[in-house]
C-alpha cells in the first residue's frame, strides 16, 4: 500500500461575520489522504472553502476541530515542511528573480555561496535560466509563477501546495505551464495538493481529484484518474470524466442559485 503523507482529518473551521452577530461555517467535518508523491487536485465552486481547507494544511489557519498529519504525526506543517504557490504571485517587487528565490534560504541563514547555488538551480529547473537578475515587473504573469514555483521549491518541502496557481493567466500560458508543472513534479516527486476550479485543469494534472460542495465545504465525492502522461485532453474518456466531475459541481451551483423559501 502507498505511504499516507497527509492525513486531514474531520476538520470543520468557521469565521465570525463582520457585525459578529453569528459565525459562517466554510468548511465542515472534511477528512481525506494524501500519498507520497501523488498529485491531488481539490475543485470546487468559487467560494466554497476550497482556500481555507489548503490555508490550514499550511498551518497558516487553525481548524476549530480535527487535526491534519504529516508522516503519522500531529504537527503545524511548518514552513519547511510546506512550500505554497498562491494565485497571485506573491513576489517581492524589489528583489531580483535569484534575491526572490533565495527568500527563504536567508531566513534559514544559509551562507551565500550555497544560497545562489541552490537558487540557480531550481531558477533553471523551471525554465528561468538567464533571467536571475531580472525584477518581477520585467517578467510576464507566466514567468513570474515560475519564480513562485521556484521559491516554494528551493525550500525542499515535503509537500507543495498550490492555490489557483494558474488561475489569472491566459488558457495558452496555462497549458504550458501544466505540462511544466508535470515535468518539476516528475522531476523531483514532490506530493502535491492543488487548488482549482477548472475541470479540464484537475483532470489534466491529477491522480485523483477531490469534488467539494458548496459552501460550507464537505467532500462530496472522489475521482481516480486512470489516464497515462501525457494526457490528451480530446481522448474519449477523458472527455467523459471531465463530463462527470463538472455535472457533480454543476449540481452545486444549482443547489447555491435556488431562491431561499
């Protein structure tokens, strides 16, 4: 049986509304694994919780009840156990594309020799060869994901979460930057969860794919992926399971629209 690397169990997190008057639940009594070294793609539809429940992996939220596992233990995943690729870039605009990916390399006080080997390396592994004294204004939104790519990488995390990693850029750029994606994963056989709403994306990427409900957020079913690498995405039956995981969402976007009664 394949190593569990992540166990979320039975977490449930809610946040007070602005007037305090009463909480909103986001995520309720969610339980799932996560293998060594398997890609695990979560959709859901927007709002849904899908962020939080990723936030808490991170161990930059709190569950109000469960605990998540990493490797059989009760722990805050910490950040160098974690590496995480938000939506939105996240780069520091004054630093370098090398000074961005060393970030974390100075906060655990590696000598600098080391930091800018390590830098170089993974700044190459994802396609920046060339541009490491480039500034994040100078790099296109595609580029500058790799620069994120990099820096969660560079950290040798255990597991690689990614939040919509792809999600504001352009459907070509977004396609390349998958079959990139699986080639790093490839590569290093990092265990990865990825946040998504884009069917087609989750069915490309994954091994398995998580459908949540609406808010608040619950596992409404699971999928496996069968399809070999590299996946063509008009091949029959991944055109069919695409077909399933959108009805399931589907269902809960109808059930959000209907006028309360």
């Amino acid at each position: 049986m394949d190593k569990i690397k992540v166990e979320v169990n039975n977490i449930s997190k809610s946040f007070s509304k602005a007037d305090e008057s009463e909480s909103l639940s986001v995520i309720e009594d969610v339980s799932f694994d996560v293998y060594e070294g398997e890609f695990l793609c979560i959709v859901g539809s927007s709002g849904c919780g899908k962020t939080t429940i990723l936030r808490i992996i991170a161990g930059l939220q709190y569950a109000d009840v469960g605990e998540v596992l990493l490797d059989g233990e009760k722990t805050e995943l910490e950040s160098s156990k974690v590496g995480m690729v938000f939506q939105e870039f996240a780069l520091f605009p004054w630093r370098t594309v090398q000074k961005n990916v060393e970030f974390g390399l100075e906060y655990k006080k590696l000598p600098p020799e080391e930091r800018e080997k390590l830098s170089k390396k993974f700044i190459s592994l994802v396609g920046l060869a060339g541009y490491e004294d480039s500034y994040p204004h100078q790099l296109s939104g595609g580029m500058k994901q790799r620069v994120a790519i990099a820096r969660a990488l560079v950290n040798d995390p255990d597991v690689l979460l990614m939040d919509e990693p792809f999600g504001a850029l352009d459907a070509q750029t977004r396609n390349i930057l998958q079959d990139e994606l699986l080639r790093i994963w490839t590569e290093t056989k990092k265990t990865i969860i990825f946040i998504t709403h884009n069917v087609d994306e989750a069915v490309f990427l994954g091994d398995r794919v998580l459908v949540l409900t609406k808010r608040p957020a619950k596992i409404k079913n699971e999928f496996k992926i069968p399809l070999a690498r590299k996946r063509n995405r008009t091949n029959t039956e991944f055109v069919m399971l695409r077909k399933k995981i959108l009805d399931e969402l589907m269902e809960e976007i109808n059930i959000q629209s209907l006028p309360s009664t």
